[in-house]
C-alpha cells in the first residue's frame, strides 16, 4: 500500500513540475492503448469473418 501512495505522489510532483509534458504522456498511454484496443477488435472481427466463412463452405 505504502508503495502505490509513493508511486501517486510521484506523479502528483511530476504533474505540478511540468503539467504540459504530464499530460503529453498521458494522452500519448491514452492514444496507444486506444490503437491496441481498435487492432485487438479488428483481429476479433476477422476471425469470426474467417469461421463463419468456412462454415458456409462446410454447410454448403
């Protein structure tokens, strides 16, 4: 416990010494997290594309 409160007042101290370069970085997690979501759903779609394709050529 003692360490997560260290880890957040340390990004407490690091966004009041420089919000704009915080923020950057934030927002920089932030857009790369989003990218990773959006490739693992597109991976997803594809993938139940590619069975129910092979289904329809099974059943048919």
């Amino acid at each position: 416990m003692a360490v997560a409160l260290k880890v957040t007042s340390s990004r407490v101290e690091e966004m009041q010494k420089n919000p704009q370069e915080y923020f950057r970085k934030a927002r920089e997690i932030a857009r790369k997290r989003a990218v990773a979501q959006l490739k693992a759903e597109q991976q997803q779609r594809a993938n139940r594309s590619r069975q129910q394709s092979g289904q329809r050529l099974a059943a048919g």
